[in-house]
C-alpha cells in the first residue's frame, strides 16, 4: 500500500504507521533518537533560575543602597561639584537572608555623614517575611529542629534554635492581648481541663499545669475562652481561673463539662452556682475500669454504655441501679460479676454523669463527654512532647497559647459545631411553661 511523501509517491514499510524517509527511517524512530540525544536537566535549570533571582535581588538591593548613598552625598560616587555634601569612604560587607537565598551586600560607608538606610533596618539580618515564616512554622506545630531542616531546604542556611526564640519574643505581646481579650456574648456549654508539663528549675524537673477552657456560643460556633497557668490543679488554681474567666465576660454557662479534677467541681458553683456541672463519660468509664478484671471489661463496658443510650433520665437512673445490682455480689451464684468495688463507684458517680439529658437530645452527644477538648489537648501534648521541658512557666503557656491561637483560626473555629435553635426553643417552652403555672 503506498503514501505521500514530500510530494512523492512511496510504499509504506510493513508493520509501521509511518512513512519512511529518503534514509529509510520513520519519523517515529527519529523522533525517539532525538529524544535520546536532547535531555533537559529539570534541577540544573531550577537551580540556575535560582541562582539568576538570588543575584538579581542582590544588585537590585545593593543598586538601592548606592542611590541611598548618592543622595545623602548629594553627588554621584567620583563625581565633583560645589554641591557635594559628603564622599564615599568604602563599604562594608553583610549578608542578608531573603527568600531567593541569601545575599550579600556592600553597605556604603561615609566619610562624616552617619549613613542611615530605610530600606535594611539596622542590625537585621533576614527579611522579614522570612521572619513570619519562621514564627508561624514554629506556632502551628514545627519544632525548633525541624525548623532548621526546612529553613536549610528554602534558603540555604540553617537558624538556630536561639534565633526562633528571639523571634518567639516578639510575639509574645500578641499571644497576651489574644489571651486577654474581652469575651463577647453568651456561652451556654463550657469545656474545661488542664495539661501537666515539665519544666526545669533550679536543676531540677518539676511540673507545671496549663489549665485550658472552650466553649460554643449562642451560634453554634467553638471557641477558646481562655488559657492559664495554674500553679497545680487543685481548688485555688480553678477558682483564680474561673474568675479571670468571668471578669473577662464569660456569661451564660449552661452546662461545664470535664473530668472530676480536684477542685474544679467545687470553684465551679462558687464563681458559677446558677451553672450544671456535667462529668465526662469516659473519664468515669475508666475509674470504673480500675476495679474490674481484664476478662470482665468488655461486658461491664457494654452495660455501661447501655446507661447512657436510654431515651431519659428516669431510664437512665433505672439502668444504672439493675447495673449495679448486678455487679453487686449480694445475688445468688452465677447472677452476680462479684464486682463490690466497681458497684459503689458506679452508684456513686452515675447520676453526675446524666446531666446532659437536661438539655435538648440533640445535643447530647457533643455534651456527655469532654472529647471536644480532649482532641485538642491531645495535639497540645503532641507539640510539647518535642520540647521536652521547659525553661519556666511562662514559656509552656507561651506555646500552648499559642498553639491554641493556631486552632483558633483554622477551620476548627469557623464551621459551625451546633445548631443551637433546640435549646432555644427548649428555653421558650420552659418560658411558657412557667408562665402558666404562675
């Protein structure tokens, strides 16, 4: 069968889509012998545009400190004229980190004027983007080593751990306004807990708490109420707390939802008597665990569970007593788990733990447990693990701060949580309600 080629008649070879050419080659067996021969160094071209903006920064900056100088000299460099106010005496040689690498410059010097340029603030040594990158790498969660690597991997060269301190400094100012800015609206559901952390003092390691609040507001939305160091979670750490909370505007507090931390229940009804205290689910789940045997915990963990999937409270109430009945060794053989100690805690902490079914069932999953909080100090002890211990108190609040300021502005503090339009409406009928009884 034949084809056109360059306007000649010629046969096609068999087996091959392509028409030869005058040397018997296919354009197709050309092309990938070509493609042999040209080859394109991706990096080489990458690292050689790299290095063009990298001197192009450089003149451009060191072109801008020569117009500096020319105007304060009021003359160019060599030039002679009755208006020359000053002449050149050399230069000095500083680099400057940016993010095309790391330039250096020639900072003109003066023979009496004191050369003062506006576009390098003295003494800087990086620009200050590069600056903001470091400060938010560090914040949203990178430790200091790795920090380096990446900076390394971006610019060329390594910063220290003592430089992403000093820039640390200068945002210790915001992190406080953060923390003490006014609370704004009402807060129906509070969550509360608090972190151990290590820091060093006097040679030795203690501990040092954060104590951490959040709630959802009128609208359904999370937010971080607050973040303190505690000197210990005991009664005065949670009682200073919760008022600093409440002069800063904390109001509207339905439920307060948390473990049973030493004090926290008891500072609670001084600064908040009007407020419920709703005892985390699965915190109570574990100190009932304690008295049970290992080969025993998955059946206990499902009547427990079962507590708290009843559709009320009188359910609710009901269950637990028939759970601990039967966890009681006071049945006959083979009725009874022989489980007298996990029995009394069970009776003794249940009804603490049923409190969330005074508000709206839609609700009642976010409210059992203290989980929304939970996840958050899981990631606070994630990012502090790095740093071991601290040097003192304030540097441990510093961080988890501003780790929390991070969450804050993420997606986590901008979809809504709940929709709160249940318990309004649960608020109207109890208005209603109450009307008509009086």
């Amino acid at each position: 069968m034949a084809g056109r080629y360059l306007g000649c008649w010629i046969p096609r070879r068999p087996g091959t889509r392509s028409y030869p050419m005058d040397n018997g080659i296919t354009k197709d067996e050309a092309g990938k012998a070509l493609g042999k021969v040209i080859r394109i160094d991706e990096a080489q071209v990458e690292d050689h545009l790299g290095e063009m903006v990298r001197q192009s920064v450089e003149e451009t900056l060191n072109g801008l400190l020569d117009a500096e100088a020319d105007q304060l000299c009021n003359a160019r460099r060599y030039e002679r004229s009755p208006e020359r106010q000053d002449t050149r005496a050399g230069h000095y040689r500083r680099t400057l980190h940016t993010r095309a690498g790391e330039v250096e410059l020639k900072m003109p010097k003066l023979r009496t004027l004191p050369f003062e340029t506006q576009i390098i603030r003295r003494y800087q040594r990086r620009e200050s983007s590069v600056e903001e990158a470091l400060i938010e790498m560090y914040l949203a969660g990178v430790s200091v080593r790795r920090v380096e690597d990446i900076t390394e991997a971006l610019w060329g060269t390594r910063v220290s751990p003592s430089v992403v301190s000093d820039l640390n400094q200068k945002i210790y100012g915001k992190i406080d306004s953060w923390r003490n800015a006014k609370i704004e609206g009402e807060h129906p559901y509070v969550f509360l807990d608090g972190i151990w952390l290590k820091r060093s003092w006097g040679g030795e390691v203690k501990n040092v708490s954060v104590l951490v609040a959040i709630g959802v507001n009128a609208q359904g939305y999370r937010e971080i109420l607050g973040v303190a160091e505690g000197s210990q979670e005991d009664e005065s750490s949670w009682l200073e707390f919760l008022r600093w909370l409440k002069s800063r505007g904390l109001r509207g507090v339905r439920p307060a939802v948390s473990d049973k931390c030493l004090g926290l229940v008891e500072a609670l009804g001084q600064v908040y008597p009007e407020a419920d205290w709703q005892r985390c689910v699965v915190h109570w789940y574990r100190n009932v665990f304690r008295d049970v045997p290992r080969e025993k915990l998955g059946k206990v963990a499902t009547m427990l569970k079962a507590i708290h999937a009843q559709e009320d409270r009188e359910a609710a109430e009901q269950k637990a007593e028939q759970v601990i009945e039967k966890l009681e060794p006071c049945l006959p053989a083979g009725r009874s788990m022989k489980l007298g100690k996990a029995a009394a805690t069970v009776r003794a902490g249940y009804a603490e733990t049923l409190t969330y079914m005074k508000y709206p069932p839609k609700h009642w999953r976010s409210l059992r447990t203290n989980n929304p909080l939970e996840r958050i100090m899981k990631e606070i002890r994630r990012r502090t693990r790095v740093v071991g211990a601290f040097p003192d108190g304030r540097s441990a609040l510093m961080l988890v701060a501003a780790r929390l300021r991070h969450i804050a502005g993420t997606r986590w503090g901008l979809r809504k949580y709940m929709r709160m339009d249940s318990l309004r409406e649960m608020d109207a009928a109890a208005g209603v309600a109450a009307a008509m009884a009086s």
